[in-house]
C-alpha cells in the first residue's frame, strides 16, 4: 500500500513536470560555481596584498563547494537526460576539479550509501575507526585509554583536524582506483578516463599555475584549496545523517522497507539563499534519497509535497535549522549515537511507539 501511495505521489510529479531534467539551469549554477572558483584562486596567486589574496581563496571556496555539490547531481544521472552528458559532467566536477574519483564515489555513495544508509556495517560514512566513535556499539568495544579518549576527548579532537576530510577523500579514491585498474576482472573503460581526469587535476592545478611561479608554491596553494574545502564541504555533506535524529540500525536480515530506511535515516536542513546555492538541493536531503534522479532544483517545490506524504503514511519527516545541525554533528563526538537492531525498532522509535530501551545503550 505505501509503494503505491509513493507511485501516486511520482507521478503527481511527473504531471507538474519535475521529472524532467532542468539541464539548462543546473549547467547554468555550474558554470557560475567555475567562474567564481577560477577568479577567486587568481586572486589567491596574484595579489601581493595577503588580505586580498586570502578573500579570493574564499571566493574560490565557495565556488569550488558549489562546483561539488551541483555534480553530486550528475553523478545520479539528474542534470541530463543523456548519460553521456551526466557522464562529461560528472568526470569534470569530481576526478578533475577536485581530484575525486568518480568510479570510487559511485560505489561508496551511489552503490552502498543510497541503497544501505547509517545501515552499520555497511554504510561506511560513520566509519572513522581508530580515531573517533560516533555510535555506542564502537564504544562499547573500546576498552581502556582508548574507551577514555572516546568519551572525553575525542569531541575537542575531530573539529580541529577536519580540514583533511577532502585529502582523505583523495587517498581513498587513489586507492579504489588503482586496485581496480590493477584486477583484470574489474578494470573497466571507466576507470582509464577517471585516471585520465584524476592526471589531470595535477595538470590544470599544479602544472598551469606553475608556469607563472615557482611549482613548489604552485602546490602548496593547490594543497590549501584542497584544505579550504574541508571544513564546508563537510558542513553541507554531515547534517542529512550524523544528527542523532537520523537514526542507525545494525546490519542484519531485518525486512527491507525502502521508505522507512530512507526516511529513519536521513535529516533535512534549512538554509539561507546563499548557503542554499551552495548546498545543491543537498540540504532537502530526504527528497534527494527518495528521490536520486531528480534535477534538485525541483527539491524545493517537491518538499511540501513529500512532507504530507510522510506524515500521511508515518514515517519521519526532520528540518532542522542548518546552524542546530551543525551542532548536533559534533555532539555526536560527545554522546555517541544508539545502533536500533532492526529497521522496524527504529522507525518505531523515530514515530513514539517504542522505549528508547529498545535500542542499544552503552554498558
């Protein structure tokens, strides 16, 4: 019955027109990301004024986060009805804007997290074990030192070095790739043009810039774009499922329900007009997992519509002021988030039919 009321509700959609690709205008907010990003990192290299030079770093920030986050929709087929275009796209604003590969997003994000998210043991986005917990199941397993700076320090430690979170990002994509270029059973074509734009990243960012100055400073600032990205690309891509309102569930054989796994799990965001072009629909982040094919420019007019649904059909349906979601990222540094031990514990839970008991505590 709730799968057919969610077809009813697609092709409400499809009768206003929101399935259809707005290419026009999700080109349009790229190439204004790439304007603002290019003229930004030439002041950075150019102005002798270090005030100046800085302030452009800062524009060509934001340029690049809205470069990142409006390919977060090419990469779901959601810019163009032509796969060769989503494709073009995609291998610009990833493995050569940011050095990204796109084979390595497309099996961590497309692949596993949209399909299994804040499913532990699956969905790796929580997963910075050694380093910090953010579930009770890690702390539970850690024992003494390690359990101590779990729960007393680990909170101080993790915003202080969050400006690796794109370098991290980078040595996992290198990693992904060059395994799978070196099995004969999963090399594919794809994986030749991600290396190919990945090479290129070091070209237009180190290579080009370095014929106007010295090519160790030339990948020092390289290195500092990259480090700038850190800390806003994290602010936009954490809120939808680190909050304690977007629940975990263990890894089990629990009944698949798609719309309460998606909804259980996730948390949207509110922004204001310049942080929302930013974002790229990615703070209606509920629309973007019901919905992953969707051009987000339609997400803002889709949420009303998806609100009802859910309260309609019971399941949850969070907003949350983008500054509170930010708080409550770090907050789960300092009171871990409980693991529900299947999806139907959790959704009761989420709704008010169920003991906070249910779930695991720590011990």
């Amino acid at each position: 019955m709730d799968l057919e009321e969610f077809a009813a509700l697609r092709a409400e959609f499809a009768v206003r027109g929101w399935h259809r690709k707005a290419t026009a205008a999700v080109v349009a907010e790229l190439l204004f990301g790439f304007a603002v990003c290019i003229v930004g990192y030439v002041m950075f290299l150019a102005c002798e004024s270090r005030l100046l030079a800085w302030l452009g770093m800062a524009i060509s920030t934001y340029g690049t986060l809205v470069v990142v986050t409006n390919t977060h929709t090419s990469t779901h087929n959601g810019t163009s009805d032509k796969k060769w275009v989503n494709d073009l796209l995609s291998y610009l604003g990833y493995p050569l804007f940011a050095n990204l590969s796109l084979s390595y997003w497309r099996n961590a994000h497309i692949t596993i997290h949209h399909a299994a998210p804040n499913v532990m043991g699956i969905d790796d986005d929580h997963d910075f074990m050694p380093w910090f917990v953010t579930n009770e199941t890690e702390m539970r397993q850690a024992r003494g030192l390690g359990r101590f700076y779990y729960r007393h320090l680990q909170k101080f430690f993790f915003p202080a070095i969050l400006w690796v979170h794109v370098f991290l990002r980078q040595k996992s994509s290198w990693l992904f790739l060059t395994k799978a270029l070196l099995d004969p059973s999963r090399r594919r074509r794809a994986h030749w043009y991600d290396l190919l734009a990945m090479s290129m990243y070091w070209v237009a960012w180190v290579g080009v810039p370095s014929l106007f100055m010295p090519f160790s400073e030339a990948l020092l600032a390289s290195a500092i774009r990259i480090a700038f990205l850190g800390y806003p690309l994290f602010a936009v891509l954490a809120p939808a499922h680190y909050p304690h309102e977007a629940g975990c569930v263990r890894r089990g054989e629990w009944p698949k329900d798609f719309l309460a796994l998606q909804t259980c799990t996730t948390v949207n965001f509110r922004t204001g007009p310049i942080g929302g072009f930013a974002c790229s629909g990615l703070q209606y982040q509920i629309e973007h997992h019901l919905f992953p094919n969707y051009s987000h420019v339609y997400y803002k007019k889709m949420s009303p519509h998806v609100r009802a649904f859910c309260e309609r059909m019971g399941y949850p349906y969070r907003t949350m002021g983008w500054g509170e979601a930010l708080w409550k990222i770090f907050a789960v540094f300092a009171r871990p988030k409980p693991v529900a031990p299947d999806l139907e514990t959790l959704h009761d839970e989420l709704q008010g039919r169920a003991p906070e008991a249910a779930s695991e505590s720590v011990a």
